[in-house]
C-alpha cells in the first residue's frame, strides 16, 4: 500500500484556493472594467447612468465577499491538515515543496496588483465625483 506524502494530501486543497483566488482576479478585473466605464461616465457627466453600474459593482462585491467565505474554510482545512500557525505562503513553504505552492504565490501577486489598481480607479471617481456634485 503506497503511503501519500502530505505534499499529495494537500494539493487538491491548494489547488482549489489558487483556483478561487483566479476566479476572485476576474471578478475584480471586471470591478476594474466598470471603473473605468464609469469614471468616462462621470466625465461627461452621464450621472444618471452611475446608479446601473453601481448596482453591477455591488453584485461583483457580493459575489468575492461570498467566494472569500469558501476559500476561508479551505485555508482552515489547510491549517487544520498541516498543524500551521496561520494561513500564508511562508508557512506554507516551510512544511511543502510543492509547485502548487509557488502557483498560489504567483496568483496572489496577480490579484494583488489587480486590486490595487481597482482600488485606484475606485478612487479617482470618488474624487471625479464629489468635484462634480459640489460644482453644481
């Protein structure tokens, strides 16, 4: 009988959080598209048309906040599995050496970059914005 090493025990899970967190850089990717939608909404004064997108950000935020409660459960199978202190990549790297590891590294830092320019664009139409509604 072959005796699995932990490496092989946990791949799937580490595998199924990497593949959340891709699903979680589309969702704000298309956050980011609408963001730049709306800020050319909010250039030429299109307000009206701001409540339509604004419901479309909502559901997108809705959508990660519910995929983070997944993947939250599955970084606890894994702490749980591997007896870590918490759930990150260092902690990770010291009990695996498993390419699906540095994959879910890879995928973070993508995500990363991801929300920060977001949260940017997020920003800069708040701004836009509140420059429009105290003009008036």
């Amino acid at each position: 009988m072959e005796v699995l090493s932990k490496e092989k025990i946990v791949e799937p899970i580490i595998k199924k959080i990497t593949a959340g967190y891709r699903q979680q850089a589309s969702a704000y990717e298309e956050l980011l598209h609408l963001s730049e939608k709306q800020h050319s909404l909010v250039s030429a004064k299109e307000i009206y048309k701001l409540a339509e997108l604004h419901q479309q950000k909502t559901e997108i935020l809705e959508k990660i906040a519910e995929e983070e409660g997944g993947l939250k459960k599955l970084q606890d199978d894994m702490v749980r599995a591997l007896n870590l202190e918490s759930f990150s990549i260092s902690e990770l790297k010291k009990e695996l050496s498993n390419p699906s590891v540095d994959e879910l590294y890879k995928t973070l830092v993508d995500l990363g970059h991801i929300v920060k320019r977001a949260e940017q664009a997020e920003a800069e139409n708040e701004e836009n914005l509140k420059k429009i509604l105290h003009k008036k």
